[in-house]
C-alpha cells in the first residue's frame, strides 16, 4: 500500500493536479454597475471594453437603442440596460463605459454595446458560488439572469447575454415601436 507523506511527491503532484482542476472550475466575470445594481456578464462573452464618447442618434429606433458607433469601420449598435431593465436612460458621467459583447443569433455572431454607468472588475466565481436565479425582487427579468454569484458576503447578479441582448426580441421591439 502507498503512503502518502508531506515529502512525497505523488503527493505534491496530486495537489497540482488538484489546484489546477480548481482554477479551470473558476470562471470569470466582467462586474459593471447598472442603475446603481452589481451586475456582471462571462468574461468570454466581452470583446472589449471602450469609453463612452457619445453615441450616433438612429431617428426611428426604440429607447433600449441608445444609438451606433463605429468601432474600427464596423457600425456597432450601443443598448442602453438602464432603458432595458428600468427605463431609465443611464446618464453619461466619466466613468460610463461601452461593454463590447460577441452575440449569437441563430448562426451569425453579432458584435452589440452594451451602455453601463462604471466597470468595476473581473471576478473569479467557482460554480458552487452561483445560486439560481430568484423567482422574484430582482431588479431586472428573470429571464435575463443566469444566476445569483456569491462574492465574500454579497451577491452579483449573473447576467445571460443572449437573453439580454436577444437580436429577435430587440427586433421585435423596434418593430412595434414602428408600427406604433
């Protein structure tokens, strides 16, 4: 039978392998503040985080649609989430940022703003951080939330990307506002 001892090597080389495994369980996300709320998206689903400069007014789009900039000769439409989960148009300050995300609509990517009042940081949350969403009192839709993250003693709303900034439902919406 193998002991295992403090000098054994077997043994440092099983803890290695074991903090490795919990460093690929962490995963990352970008925490940003949104009407005075915490929230935070995957950190694989950022591209890029720009200062606000202003954005180009489009006549004719919904109020979620703060407008487009041109991000190195692509125009990129810029979504308010002050406008999307409150109505409450985010007022620009020197800290507003413009979160670049990649998002897929069925097989096309598309690259979208996203408008926040300040970046915050990235943070590390293990899997076994992340309660489900709450059914209720949350500020935004439950639909939009991947989950609660646990972070030291409060928590930051994990935010889906995809539902957030679903292609088809801001279409929709800029279809009824046409129609209107």
């Amino acid at each position: 039978m193998y002991q295992l001892t403090k000098g054994n090597t077997r043994s440092t080389a099983m803890q290695a392998v074991a903090a490795a495994a919990a460093v690929v369980e962490m995963q990352q996300y970008l925490s940003f503040i949104v009407g005075g709320e915490t929230y935070a998206l995957g950190i694989l689903d950022v591209k890029e985080i720009i200062e606000y400069a202003g954005v180009t007014r489009v006549p004719m789009m919904p109020a979620t649609i703060r407008g487009i900039i041109n991000l190195r000769g692509k125009v990129v439409p810029v979504i308010d989430l002050g406008v999307r989960f409150s109505g409450v148009p985010t007022e620009p300050s020197r800290r507003t940022c413009i979160v670049i995300v990649d998002v897929e609509s069925g097989d096309t990517r598309h690259d979208m703003g996203v408008l926040v009042e300040a970046v915050n940081e990235v943070l590390d949350i293990s899997p076994e951080n992340v309660e489900p969403a709450p059914a209720f009192g949350a500020a935004v839709r439950a639909d939009f939330i991947r989950g609660m993250g646990r972070v030291d003693d409060r928590f930051v709303i994990l935010l889906d990307v995809r539902r957030v900034l679903s292609v088809e439902e801001l279409a929709q919406v800029q279809t009824l506002a046409a129609s209107a």
